[in-house]
C-alpha cells in the first residue's frame, strides 16, 4: 500500500493540477507523492513568537509583529515607483516597502485592518523598513494551519510565480500527510529506535515537516539521517562482501627473491613506519585466498608508489604480472620512469603502454605479455583495450582511480580467470565520512608519514601589490641553485583569457628574468606532445630556473631541486587543487615554499581557501575543509551518483551519525549475514525495494 500511494503521480495531489504538475517536475524533480514527502524543509521558523515594534533589535534576524497600516502611497520617479506603507503598532511604527508589484499589492491592502507582519527588517538612517514582507490579516492567520515551527521549503522563481513558493510547497505537504497516515511502514529494526529512543519512520516524516517542537523535530532528523546513512552502509558492505569474503583471489604465499634482494639491496631508503603498516595490510589480504581490494591514501610525496612496486614484486615472487594503470600519459610516464629507475640491476621487467606507443613496439609488448616476458605493465586507459592479454594478472594498481570510469575499472577484472586484486592509490586526502560513504565497499589504508628529512612546505598568501618582493624571494632561491614554478588556472570554460593570462605572465616574467641570468620554461596545455616533454626535461635537468605553465604540471612533473611554487590568481583554484600544486616542491631536503597570489577582492570561501593552505600542511584537513565548502558531489567526480542521493543528511555536518550507522550495519549484518531473522524483515524488505533492479541480492534473499 505504502509503495502505491507514495508513486501516485503529482498531479493527484489537491492543489496541484497538469501545469503545477509540470513545474514541479522540471524545477524540483518532483513527480510522485513520495518525491514530495522526502523534499525536507532547509530550516524551520518560529511563528508563534510575536514581537513589539520596539523590541527590533537587529536587522539579521526575522521579526513577527501585529499592528495595523495607516497610510500607503507610491513614492519615485513612473519608472521606479516603489509602494511605501506605514505599519504600526502600540509601540512604534516601521516603513514596508515593495519595489516590484506595486499596483496589485496596494489593491490587496486595507487601511485600518489589524495585519500579522513577518519578515527581516532593513535598518537605514536611523529607522527600520521591511523589504517585501509577508502580510496576512490576523484574523486569517489565526485560523491559519501553519502556527508554531514552520517549516521553509526550497523553491524557484517559476515556481513562486505559480504561488509554489516555500509557503505554498508546505500548503501541498500539509495537505499530503494525512493520506499517508497509517501507510508508512517502519524500515530499522525496532531494536534501534528502543536504543536511541528514535520516533516511527511515520512519525519523525510528519515531524520534520510539521514538527511540535523543537525536541520532537531534533529527534525526527536525527532517526532520517540515520536511516539514510544506514542503508547506504549496508549495501556498501554487502558489496564489500561479495567483492572480497566471496570471490577467490590469487593465493600469494611466498615473499621470495624478488622482494627480498630489492629490499636488501636496491631500496634507496628506509620505509617509514606507516609504509610498513600499509605493506602488511597488503601482504594479509594477498594471502588470504580471497579477492583484495584496498584504497591507498597518501599525500603527495609520501611513498604510495614503493608500496605499490613491492606489492607488484610479491606478485612477481608467486609467478603473477602485475599493471599500474595512471588517468595521464604525464603520470604514467612518471611512473614508468621511477619504477625503471628503482628496479635498475634487477631482473624484474618492466615496460610502458600508453595512447603514444608506437605499433611496432605495442606489438612487442602484446606477445611480451602473452609469454609473461613483462613482470609489471604500466600504461594508460590504453592497457584495458581487450588486445591488451596478460599470460597471469595477478594485481592491478589503479592511480587517482575517481579519474576512471567504473566500466573501464570493471574491464581489468576480466583480464584473468579469477581477477587480479585491485590495489588502489590516490593523493587526494579523502574526508573519513567521505571515504566512508564513497569506498565503503573497500578496505582503506592511509600512509600518513613524510619520508625522513622532508621539511613541511611554508605557505604564505601575498597581494599582487606585493609581486616586486616576490620576485626578488625567487631571485634569492635561484642564486641557491634552486628553480621555482609559476602556475595560472585554466578553468574550462574561459580557456582563451587563461591562455591570455599565460602569456602575459610568461612575458612579465621573462622581462623581470632576463637573459642570460635566467632561462625560462613555458608548459601548458595547447603545447604538442614532444614540445611539451621538451619544456618539463629541460627544467628537471636544471638548465631553466623558472617554469611558467599551467595546472597541467599538477601531476607528473617531479624535480627534487625546485623550491618555489608560485600560484597565480589562486582564488581561482579549489583547496584540492591548491594542496596538489603545492605537492610539487618540498620534494628535496631543502625548504621549499608556497606562494598563494590574488587580487584584493576575495570571497569568503576564498579566504577560507587560502587561510587553510597557510595554516596546515595536513591534507585530510584540507580535505576536511574542502568537504564543508562545496559539499560531497564535486569532490569526487561521478563516484557517488546515486549512492549519495541525500535528502536530509549532510556528510559536512553529520559524520558521527554515519560512524554509528557504519557501527551498526556491521553488528547487524555480523549477526545475521543474511538479513534472515525476523527482526530483520522490515529492513530487508525495505532494502530490496530500493535497490531493486540495480544490484544482485541472491546473498540475502
């Protein structure tokens, strides 16, 4: 019954009609009873307090005042006449005032009739005004359905112009709530809502629309976002079950010679402690007889790539290939480049595959592969290509993986018979509620140790006033002997003036390093190929000290010596991008540093931004951050759609609830795999339902 009421088209609902219909649709994505019983309010307002004119004591807060008009006239020039009214009550009066609609609304007003006014005061020479306010005759909005806690709905201009605005939206879900009554069905196991002493699903759904008061509305959130968390946890981790628990894997049982003589003999340094930590996360789950699949986290520079060659070595010792598949032909080059480096005097053998390989040397590769002549593959998307045929894939490295689409993660497994354990890297600190949301399906690792003798990176914020003094900085680090970067943004939709804004920097640049003291090195993104490995070589030799270029040196380019990272018009960069960027210096034993450069107008997420690049080097608090400025959905790509469709909860705000929703579908499916025990039915039931067509449930059916 529940789930026919609730998919009755809009249309049905008293009030709404075809064309409302319509417009509810196309600006709010609502099409049945049941998108608009889970489109909650954004925030609640009190109206069962009134105030006395008198009683104004701020022009932030919204005031509710009852009195009575004395006087209305039409002020300003034919064009922008605006309709000014007197409002007053025993206390005092205050000025209302409309700047659009003026002819209609003097016709709706009375003089002499008692008003309930509700708005937000304007304070101006000495007197406050009401912009626009809500006026309803206080003998309407005694009657009035709406007192107390009322709720505030999202809405849009085509919408209002319908009377769809917030008010007019709670009109509809007023008149919604009583046909559900009795037909909304509970969805957690009773056991939880005794424990945390939660309301019903129907009850917390009819309270955080038309909440009682403000405990009763609390607790009805609180038991919503719960819920939402919850169900996304279970399927995170029945996923998580099926991928590894019950899928075979390859069995790794010896650390043999190939890892012992690299370890002994050609490891350029000692692991770090987190290292190690990771390593034997690594080495449990490739033992296990089932499938790994394991998130490695670590900032720029903290040695993910070591970790990911000894795992590959293991692979090698038990008679596996491995690849590294990195989302750029720069980064997969990279890698390629150290790896060689590092396994130089070894016989384990390594090559290259990308877009830019040659035919008659991807010929080599394919029969290489086939014949298990290459030990570790490194490529592109270009090593998923069904010609691409392992002799014995054992374990895949997937680089930056939220680059990739999930079809394209999805081919690699089908390289081998039983698929090859996924070990995953990235360099973008990802929140813990995020992670826990978004990889929940995967076992997660952090690295969260600098190398020895890596000094944090000083980061300072500078004003274009104070570019002279910059430069003279740059010019005392390159008679060090060190080289700096110049990056500008390139922001998609504007590439001609980022372009524009490149070469007026290479040219003022070039004329404050002049020739011969200076070489300077161009990179951005329009450059051909080889111009552009060219330009990078050049600088990572050393015979240029400055590199102007764009974001496309955000990955790929690795020069120990360089010190200086200057970022030009660094408002424009996100906090994600700034922390990748500067990732680029602090590579050596030297001390580097950050140079953040804007104008003097900055937003106030922009100074969000910079103050936290200055403040910390910790990347997970930069991600923490991030995370509370533009919200889960741009952080990472098209991972989360559809599994991050939520409607009242807030990985920003709500990280303790999704800890406990995470605690809790772990004990509830520890207990009951299956989700088979009676106080389990309405869940399962539930769970089906939602995700019906989209996953397989032959697990707990």
């Amino acid at each position: 019954m529940e789930k026919d009421l609730l998919k009755t088209p809009i249309e049905f609902l008293k009030g709404v009609g075809p064309a409302k219909a319509d417009l509810l649709k196309t600006e709010m994505h609502i099409f049945t009873f049941g998108d608009l019983l889970t489109l909650f309010p954004f925030r609640y307002i009190d109206r069962s307090k009134f105030y006395k004119v008198s009683e104004i004591q701020s022009a932030a807060a919204e005031v509710q005042i009852k009195g009575k008009i004395t006087s209305i006239e039409e002020v300003g020039q034919p064009r922008k006449k605006r309709l000014v009214a007197q409002f007053e009550d025993s206390s005092g009066r205050v000025e209302l005032v409309w700047f659009k609609g003026a002819q209609w609304i003097r016709k709706s007003l009375q003089i002499g009739t008692e008003y309930v006014l509700f708005g937000k005061p304007n304070f101006f020479k000495g007197k406050y005004s009401f912009p626009h306010p809500e006026l309803e005759k206080a003998e309407d909005f005694v009657k009035s359905p709406m007192g107390g806690l009322q709720p505030v709905y999202p809405s849009t201009e085509k919408l209002t112009n319908k009377n769809l605005n917030a008010r007019g939206i709670a009109k509809l879900t007023k008149a919604l709530l009583p046909q559900l009554k009795g037909v909304i069905h509970e969805n957690l196991p009773v056991r939880l809502l005794e424990h945390y002493k939660w309301p019903s699903r129907q009850d917390a759904l009819f309270q955080v629309h038309f909440p009682t008061s403000i405990e009763a509305l609390e607790l009805a959130r609180k038991r919503l976002k719960f819920e939402e968390f919850y169900f996304i946890q279970l399927s995170l981790l029945l996923q998580k079950d099926r991928q590894t628990v019950q899928t075979k894997g390859h069995s790794f049982d010896v650390v043999g010679e190939r890892f012992n003589t690299f370890y002994a003999e050609h490891l350029p340094f000692e692991l770090t402690g987190a290292q190690k930590r990771v390593l034997k996360d690594i080495r449990k789950d490739t033992r296990s007889g089932h499938h790994m699949n394991r998130l490695v986290q670590g900032d720029v520079g903290s040695g993910k790539t070591v970790v990911a060659l000894l795992s590959m070595l293991i692979a090698a010792d038990n008679g596996y290939q491995s690849c590294m598949m990195a989302p750029t032909e720069i980064l997969a080059q990279q890698h390629y480049n150290g790896l060689s480096e590092l396994l130089e005097g070894t016989s384990t053998r390594i090559a290259l595959l990308t877009g830019s390989t040659k035919t008659a040397r991807r010929k080599e590769i394919h029969a290489d592969l086939l014949n298990g002549q290459i030990d570790i593959l490194v490529g592109t998307h270009a090593l998923i290509e069904p010609v691409v045929q392992f002799r014995n894939l054992g374990l895949a490295v997937i680089d930056e993986q939220h680059r990739f689409g999930v079809a394209q993660r999805a081919k690699l497994w089908k390289k081998n018979a039983v698929p090859p354990h996924i070990l995953i890297m990235t360099a973008t600190p990802i929140p813990r509620t995020l992670a826990m949301s978004l990889y929940g399906d995967l076992d997660v690792s952090v690295i969260d140790e600098l190398p020895p003798g890596r000094k944090p990176i000083k980061t300072v914020h500078r004003y274009d006033s104070n570019r002279l003094q910059v430069f003279g900085f740059m010019k005392e680090q390159i008679a060090l002997g060190r080289q700096c970067y110049v990056v500008y943004p390139l922001i998609e939709e504007s590439k001609s003036m980022d372009y524009k804004d490149l070469e007026d920097g290479y040219e003022s640049i070039c004329r404050e390093f002049k020739r011969p003291d200076y070489n300077v090195s161009i990179v951005h993104g329009r450059m051909k190929p080889d111009d552009k490995d060219y330009e990078m070589q050049r600088f990572a030799k050393g015979e240029t000290q400055i590199m102007v270029a764009t974001t496309v040196i955000e990955v790929g380019v690795n020069v120990p010596n360089a010190s200086v990272m200057v970022i030009e018009s660094a408002e424009r960069f996100g906090l994600s991008q700034l922390h990748q960027l500067r990732g680029r210096v602090g590579r050596g034993a030297d001390q580097s540093f950050c140079i953040l450069m804007t104008g003097q107008k900055l937003s106030n997420d922009a100074r969000t931004r910079l103050e936290t690049m200055v403040r910390t080097n910790d990347g997970f608090e930069i991600a923490d951050v991030d995370l509370q400025l533009r919200g889960p959905g741009d952080l990472m790509g098209t991972r989360q759609s559809g599994m991050l469709d939520l409607k009242i909860a807030d990985l920003a705000k709500d990280g303790q609830l999704l800890q406990l929703a995470r605690r809790e579908a772990e004990g509830a499916l520890k207990e009951d795999p299956r989700l088979q025990k009676p106080e389990h039915a309405a869940t399962k039931q539930f769970f089906i339902q939602k995700h019906k067509g989209k996953v397989q449930w032959s697990q707990i059916s």
